[in-house]
C-alpha cells in the first residue's frame, strides 16, 4: 500500500511541472496572438492614415471637374472661346488623365485630344499678389475673364498685349512683331478675325510666363509645342520621359528614403552615358534659346530635373516652364524687397540676388546665370560613367560654369565661350555614336 501511495505521491509531483508548462504555453500563445493583434491593428491604422492622406491629398490637388466646369461655362455663355474650348465642352474628345498637379491652383494633367496624347493646363485661383515663396504666375484681374471688354476694337487689344509685353519684357523694338505672333496664335478658328471670346482666353492666357514662352519659342526645338486652348486652360505636347532620371515612385515611399539613397538610385536608372550626353546638349540649347534671345532675357528660376524630359530619340524637352520668368518682369518684383539676409531675396528656388544692408532691400541683379545653374544639375548626371579620355577635360569645364557669376567682368563672352565648348566636348564624344 504504502508502495502504491508512494507511486501516487510521485505521480502527482510529476504532474505540476507538466501543468505549469501547459500554462506557460498558454501564457505564450496569447501574448504571441496579442502582440500579432496589435501589430495588425497597427498596421490597418497606418495603411489607413496613408489612404487617407492619399485620397485627401488628391482631392486638394486634383480638381479637374471644378476646372472644366469653371471653364466650360464660360464658354457655354460665350464668355470665351479657343481651339480646345468645342472638344473640351461639348464633343468631350479633350479628357483629363492622370494628375500631375503639385499646387491645387496650378492643375495638370496627362491628357488625351482625339488620339493625341498631351498634357492639360489649368489655372484654379485667382492670386492678387506674388508670393515669393510659392507663387510664380500672379493672376493680375480680379474677375477672371474680364478684359478685354465689349466694344474694344482689335487695334485697342493690340494697344493692350503692347503695354502688358512693355511691363513685362522691357522696352524692346520688336514688341509689335510679338503683338502680331500673339494675334495670330489667339485666332483659334484660323478665321482671319479675333473674336471677343478669342481675345479674352488670350488675355487671360498672357498673364502665364509659361503660355508666352512657348508662343516666343514656337520654333525651338526643346519646346514643347501648343496644341490649343481655351480659356486660361491650354494644352501642351506631351513628353515620354519626364525626368533626366529613369524612376519614378510614389510619393508615400518617397518619404520613407534617404536624400543620399535616393540620388543613388537616381544616378543607377539613368540612360546610357552617349544619351546623357545628347539630353545634357538639348538643355545648354534651351538656355542658349532663353539667353538673350529676341524679346529678352528669362531667368530660369526653378532647374530640376523634374521639370526636364527627353523624347524617344533622347531630344531633351521642357516639361513645365512656369517657372521660367522675364528678367525686366523680376526685377521689378523683387527690387526693393524688404530683406534681412540674402535668405530673404530669393524667388522660386534658383533665383538668387543680394540683401543691400544698408537699406535691408533687396538688389535686382540676380548672382548667377542661367547656365551655371544647368551645369550644377548637370554636374553629378554627366560625370558619372563618363568616358576617362574625357572626364579631366568636362569637370573642369562643368567647374568653370558653375563658377559663372552676372557681375563678372565680360559675362557675355564667358557665358557664350563655356556654353559652345560644353557643347563641343560633348558632340565630338558621341558624334560618331548611334545615340547621336
């Protein structure tokens, strides 16, 4: 007997640790599940903050039904008028794709005009000064569409756009020429005749840097060509490849990757060094087209690669030129502006002048030209993979660029002497290439 309790009392000692650890795999099971829980939850909770970011986002910047309903009204009551304004409105051959907007008042988007694939423009709010800042097309009426008015005669609108090119572009001899280009651009029916509707959608128009740049470089080959308009809404040729470099991600991933790590990645999605050559030329050929050019001189006041793309054939292209400004038109802005530091006279991003610190306003002479600006975001995309028999030679010339200031001594010759060796180098390189 004893033997048998003996045997019992062992068993039921063998039995706690067994039940402890039945227990313990409890006790492991659920927080196992509880921290699994709270990392789903976790995770929904984000994903669900990011769609909603997302989708709140979009909704600000996207706005294509408010403006072609903004626009086609206006047309509707004859208010306007333009080559876009039939297929927009009424045949709906003209629709809006894919958002490309960054600011809600500036909207873009990739679109489709019969069969042509183009990119859509469109003007959402009135701005009634310059913001520095942010804003580089001032939206000068207070009324959208309300000049010119009925009644005025062509030649009064020619008195207009005359003025409004004097302002803009300075006291050139050949505004009139301009005028008559502009007259011949408004008439969107090819009638021989611009009507009131014509005239309004023009006016409107000229009050965007963009819209008169392409209408001065219609010829250029790196400017993308106009396809039609109507209203303050246009409609631009549209580029395969809208940036110098090969990917493109969505914004929320963005966030989440280191500026270094993401020019790495930048520089390893590029073309084939031959193609960065000739996309590299057709960027120092627009500077040259925007230099001096007929009607002026504009400040490029926003170089990005961003707003850079390339053709099929590697023929650089100009994706967005908002922020391409005449120099007289920004010196005006910005002369007396009231400044503690140099920090305080910049417009856009690149364009840079002086804080005076004895009247803390700022000067209008911006510190460095067009040029040197291409040749620093050049810099990095053209010396990477570059030839060796070459790379000595193009960094030291892409340095002496870079060093390019305004109020240097013979700037001119410097500026026209670097840019046609720049070119020069290159072409040689990859003149005898398939890229070429």
């Amino acid at each position: 007997m004893p033997r048998v309790g003996q045997q019992r009392c062992l068993h039921s000692e063998d039995s706690i640790p067994f039940t402890a650890y039945i227990k313990s795999l409890k006790a492991r099971f659920s927080y196992v599940r509880m921290k699994y829980l709270f990392f789903s939850w976790l995770v929904v909770f984000v994903g669900s903050w990011i769609i909603y970011v997302q989708y709140s986002t979009y909704t600000e910047l996207c706005r294509g039904k408010d403006c072609k309903k903004i626009i086609c009204d206006k047309y509707k009551t004859g208010v306007i008028d333009g080559p876009a304004c039939n297929s927009l409105c009424v045949t709906e051959t003209l629709y809006f794709g894919k958002c490309l907007s960054t600011k809600p008042n500036n909207q873009m988007y990739l679109g489709i005009w019969g069969n042509l694939p183009g990119v859509v423009k469109c003007q959402m709010e009135q701005a009634l000064h310059l913001d520095f800042g942010t804003e580089l097309e001032p939206r000068k009426e207070i009324v959208l569409f309300d000049k010119p008015t009925r009644g005025t005669t062509v030649q009064k609108f020619k008195e207009m756009v005359y003025s409004l090119f004097k302002a803009k572009l300075g006291d050139q001899g050949n505004l009139s020429e301009l005028v008559n280009l502009i007259l011949t651009v408004a008439d969107g029916d090819k009638d021989g005749q611009v009507s009131l509707g014509e005239a309004k959608s023009a006016w409107a128009l000229l009050q965007l840097n963009e819209f008169l740049l392409m209408v001065i470089l219609q010829d250029k080959e790196h400017t993308p060509k106009l396809m039609g308009f109507c209203g303050d809404l246009y409609v631009m040729e549209s580029v395969e490849y809208t940036s110098l470099y090969g990917i493109s991600l969505p914004w929320v991933i963005e966030l989440f990757i280191p500026s270094g790590f993401r020019r790495s990645m930048d520089q390893l999605f590029t073309p084939s060094w031959p193609r960065k050559a000739k996309i590299a030329i057709g960027l120092l050929e627009f500077v040259e087209d925007v230099f001096h050019g007929p009607y002026g001189n504009f400040l490029m006041c926003d170089i990005s690669a961003k707003n850079l793309g390339y053709n099929d054939k590697y023929d650089l292209k100009m994706v967005d030129m908002r922020k391409i400004v005449p120099e007289t038109n920004l010196k005006e802005l910005i002369k007396d502006r009231h400044c503690e530091s140099d920090l305080d006279c910049v417009y856009g991003t690149d364009c840079r002048t002086t804080c005076d610190q004895s009247t803390m306003r700022c000067t209008s002479e911006v510190i460095q030209p067009n040029l040197a600006k291409a040749c620093q975001l050049l810099k990095d995309y053209l010396l990477r993979g570059a030839p060796p028999e070459i790379r000595e030679e193009l960094e030291k010339q892409l340095y002496s660029c870079i060093a390019l200031k305004v109020t240097a001594n013979q700037m001119e010759m410097e500026h026209s002497l670097i840019l046609n060796n720049l070119k020069t180098l290159l072409w040689k390189k990859i003149s005898y290439t398939n890229d070429s």
